[in-house]
C-alpha cells in the first residue's frame, strides 16, 4: 500500500439501479423531475451516450467493479452464484492507493460478503431469490433488514416484503412503513453516518449504491401520488415490436414481454418515477451532508446505473435488451478537475467509470483495466460492443452514439436503428438493407470472431448457437 499525496481528493461514487439514462428532467423527460441532480449536473458533466454494455445487475456490477468488457470479466448475461475472484477491483485500487474504502448498499456479488476491496461494507442487495432463505440468519447477507427488525415500533420479524410486491414486477404500490425506514434512507443514513466516523487522515473512497428505482415500486407515498397524478400515455411502439411475439404473456405482472392493461402500466409507471424523486431528495441530502462537513470542494462525485427499464415500451418489460430503455444510462460527473456545466456525447460505458474514478484522484489506472478515462476527451471509442443473454438467445449490439444495430443470436433477426432522427428506436432501418447494414454487420463479425459460441463461421454470422449466461474462461476456472 501506497501513501495518499497529501493533497489527495476524496472520491464517491453513487450507483442506483435500474435507472433509465433518458429520466432526468435536465434530459428534457416529459414527466421525471430531478431538480437536484439537474443542479449537480450543471456542476459538472453530463454524459448523453453513457451505457451498459451488459445491461443486468451482474454483469454491469462486474463492469463497474472491475474496469472490463465482457468478455473479459466473462459474463455476459445474468447468473448469480458465480464467485467474484477479481484480482484488480475499484476498490482495491483505491485501497492499495492508502485510501479509506467504504461501501453502503448493494453489491449483488458472489458470496455475499465478498468485500472486494472495501475495507468494510454495509449490506443491502435488495430482494434476492438465490440468498433469501428463512433458514438463514438475514444478518448473514442483509445489513438493512437486521436493522430495520430492530427499529423502535417495528416488529421482530418486520421484512421490507411484508406489503407483498414482487422484486421484478410492474405491479406498484405505496411504501407501506415510515419513510425513515425506507431502504433509500437507510443507505443515505449509513453514507452520512460514515463520514462522522471515517478515518480523518486519509482520503475516502465511498460506493453508495441505492437498490431503487429497481422494482419492487414501492416509493413514498407523496412520491407515488404525484406521478399517479400525470396524464397517462401509451408506451411508444416500434415497427419491429411483432420480432419479440413469440415471448410475449400479455398481463403477466413479471413478463419479459407483454402488454399490460393501461392502469397496471400507468400505476408502475408512478412507482418507478416515485422512486426516482425520492432519489433526487435523498441524494441531495447527502450531498448537503458533504458540504455540511467542508468536503465538498475537495470530493471528485459520479452518479451512474447500472442499466435501464423498458417500462413496456415496445412491448418489453425489465432489463438485459440492447434497446436504448434498458442499455442507456445516466452519468454524471462533478468535482475538482472536472469542467463544468458540460455535455458530452461521448460513447461511454460502466468499464469506463473506473479508471475515470482513479484518473480524477490522480492515481495511476491499472494495466489490466480495458475501460478509458471520460477525463482525456472525446472521443472515448469509435463503437461499443454490448450483448445479453436473454429469452434463450443472446442480444447482440453495437452503438456509436448516432446508429445502433442489433442481432437476436437465436432467430437471427437485425434491427437498425438512426438515434439522431429516431430515439425512441421505432423505425428498424435493417430491412432496407443497404451499406450501413452491411458495415455495421461486419462490424459486428470482427468482435465475435474466436467467441466460443461459435456466432461466426466462415466471416457470417450463424444463428442459433447455444448460450450460456458465463463465458468457458470463468465459468471452468471459478473466476478469472
């Protein structure tokens, strides 16, 4: 371990889950309202073309930990269980920098406790079938539920499940405890809490990572009603929606793809948005926190998700789609060394925020980290590839900011896409064919080349190849 500079600047790095890059009101969103982080953007820069190239919590939490592609940190879709045996972390860069590293929140990593680097970490992943069993002790794997079972009028066995909403469905209600108890609170509590009892002699590096906006849509109840009080609008549609027909369970309340009745969608509409207003106040609490304790002037502060949400828009629900619902994420950036009131479109992606962390702090990025500091200018990369394993197959893409293509591995089906002329992807271009086909196609062929799926053969893309959410290299090994 290396002794920090004196005049080493403190680091935080804000994670929510699930958060669409499109719902913040300085993105111009017809109906979110962020008025807090619309502030702290204009503090710093924000990032129109920040993505997820893996874009469920697993794989973009491996992503973000560890400065990687996929298929280098080797998932490339959702599987829980799989041990996190990375050598270089965020953290530990961090750490081994003589920092002070703490995580408040969730981690969703393999065991649960695996610290990662932090010198401590207090626990919340949210609602998680592969650790929830009565037959454990929650405190084994939930910092805030043991907490919350022993708040002044809670019972012993109080559970933030007990008002029964299901942690991957549209179904929304109100938040059935005190606000003070909410997991938000709990997390901007615990963050706030740390900084009275940090180690004053070394910088910081703080992970506060929120469980919401992900499901269960269980904001407060003056953020839910506000939302359940704007005009409801049909789910924007695209040509290309009848691709996905043969997934479809319309009204199923945790389907990947269906269509829901307009008051099913309108309500989890509220609880998501609800979530995200509650956000805004609780971050901003934090940061007033910070400031409160003269930090703020010497604290480098990034706010990103690790994916998006469909919310129904052409069809889909959830995440793990290479649509720009699911894919596209908000980064934002501010502190010392970081221009000011600056938007960038740069093509960016969550193995970037690493070394763009330690390039802030003036540390020296690690020779294995394949992500690229947003600090050195644009652009960042010509193209990014991204992918997920989903509905069986895998969902291919690559973006350069302006175009996006996509192949579906198991039908084969590509679609196209202008984001200039057509954000909301609702008119697939692929069927026109043409030369940008072909170039991005080939594109595409370049980065599959040598995969052990076999998706090319012979220069071509072969559909229908066998899928598996964890690649040969960490699937046979337990960990890179």
């Amino acid at each position: 371990m290396s002794a920090p500079a004196a005049s080493a600047r403190n680091v935080v790095l804000i994670c929510v889950d699930q958060w669409r890059g499109d719902c913040l009101s300085a993105e111009g969103h017809g109906v979110v309202r962020t008025p807090y982080l619309d502030a702290f953007a204009a503090r710093g820069t924000r990032y129109r073309r920040a993505y997820s190239a893996t874009p469920t919590c697993v794989p973009a939490r491996a992503a973000l930990h560890t400065g990687l592609s996929q298929t280098s940190h080797g998932r490339v879709g959702y599987e829980d269980g799989v041990p996190w045996t990375y050598g270089t972390t965020l953290a530990g860069a961090f750490r081994d920098a003589g920092y002070q590293t703490k995580c408040v929140g969730k981690m969703h990593v393999h065991p649960e406790r695996a610290r990662l680097g932090f010198d401590d970490v207090e626990l919340h992943d949210g609602y998680l079938h592969f650790s929830r069993d009565r037959r454990r002790d929650p405190r084994q794997y939930d910092d805030y539920l043991a907490w919350l079972s022993d708040q002044d009028g809670v019972r012993a066995a109080e559970d933030y499940a007990d008002h029964g909403l299901d942690c991957n469905s549209c179904v929304a209600r109100p938040w059935d405890k005190a606000e003070r108890l909410h997991p938000t609170n709990w997390a901007t509590t615990r963050a706030a809490d740390f900084l009275y009892r940090r180690d004053t002699t070394a910088p910081f590096f703080l992970f506060l990572s929120y469980h919401r906006p992900h499901p269960p849509y269980d904001p407060p109840a003056w953020a839910f009603e506000q939302y359940l009080a704007a005009p409801p609008g049909a789910p924007p549609a695209g040509d290309w929606e009848e691709d996905y027909a043969p997934w479809r369970r319309d009204g199923v309340h945790d389907a990947f793809v269906g269509h829901m009745d307009p008051a099913t969608r309108h309500r989890a509409r509220a609880g998501y948005y609800g979530h995200m207003a509650h956000l805004d106040q609780q971050i901003h609490r934090f940061l007033q926190t910070l400031a409160e304790f003269g930090l703020a002037e010497d604290t480098v502060v990034a706010f990103v998700s690790d994916h998006g949400e469909m919310l129904g828009e052409h069809g889909l629900w959830r995440k793990g789609y290479p649509y720009e619902g699911s894919a596209r994420v908000p980064f934002l950036l501010a502190g010392p060394g970081v221009p000011e009131g600056r938007v960038s479109d740069a093509v960016v992606e969550l193995r970037d925020v690493m070394p763009t962390l330690l390039d802030a702090a003036g540390l020296a990025v690690p020779e294995a980290v394949e992500g690229h500091s947003v600090l050195a200018g644009e652009p960042v990369r010509e193209w990014l590839h991204g992918e997920h394993v989903l509905l069986g197959q895998s969902l291919q893409w690559l973006t350069d900011g302006h175009e996006k293509y996509v192949w579906m591995s198991g039908t084969g089906t590509e679609h196209l896409f202008d984001l200039d002329e057509d954000p909301g992807e609702l008119r697939d271009l692929a069927r026109d064919g043409g030369e940008r086909l072909a170039r991005w196609r080939a594109r595409l062929v370049s980065a599959l080349d040598g995969r052990p799926e076999g998706f090319v053969a012979d220069g071509r893309l072969v559909p229908g190849r066998p899928v598996d959410p964890v690649l040969p290299s960490l699937r046979g090994a337990g960990g890179p």
